[in-house]
C-alpha cells in the first residue's frame, strides 16, 4: 500500500499555527509541537483509518486523531489517494464549532 498524501485545509493551517504560537509562549520543549504534529502526519498518510469517527459534526466519514503529548485533536477525512485535514483544535476547549465540509 502507497502512503496517502496529507494535506490541510487553509482553516487547518491557521489553526495549527494559533496552536503553535500558544505552545511556543507557554511550554519549555517546544519542538514537542512539531515532533506531534510530524508524526501524526506521517501516521495518517500510512494509517488514516487510526483515528476515531467523529460523526456529531456532520461531515460524512470525518475522523478525529487525539495528539496526547500537545492535547489537540486533529480532525481529517479521506479517500483512496489523500488525507484532508479540515481542523486542528486544543482539547482543552470547551465549545466546538461545527464543522463545514
């Protein structure tokens, strides 16, 4: 099996960048961030069924990885040949906005 091709949504790479200024300014590791980030991105690409089916967002087949080490939620659908990620969220939030296909 080939590897899916990762890409994220302009709304995904503002918000991995919102999150990764908030890491920058508040932890000490901070290539903790983009070792995580790497990482799920790599994973994705070779295992993009890993991740849990979200389907309160009511975006068909959207699915959502849990990134422990930097407590953020990557939320992505896929098909045969790539792996969308639409939004990348601290799990510390408390209210989630809806997701738009």
């Amino acid at each position: 099996m080939r590897p899916r091709r990762v890409r994220f949504t302009a709304t995904a790479q503002r918000q991995v960048a919102h999150e990764k200024t908030w890491w920058l300014e508040n932890r000490l590791h901070i290539d903790v961030f983009a070792t995580e980030i790497d990482e799920a991105v790599r994973m994705l690409s070779l295992l993009p069924g890993a991740g849990t089916l979200y389907v309160g967002a009511g975006t068909r087949g959207l699915r959502r990885l849990y990134l422990r080490k930097i407590a953020c939620h990557v939320y992505y659908t896929f098909d045969a040949h790539d792996v969308i990620v639409r939004a990348v969220w601290g799990a510390r939030r408390v209210r989630r906005r809806p997701l738009k296909a």
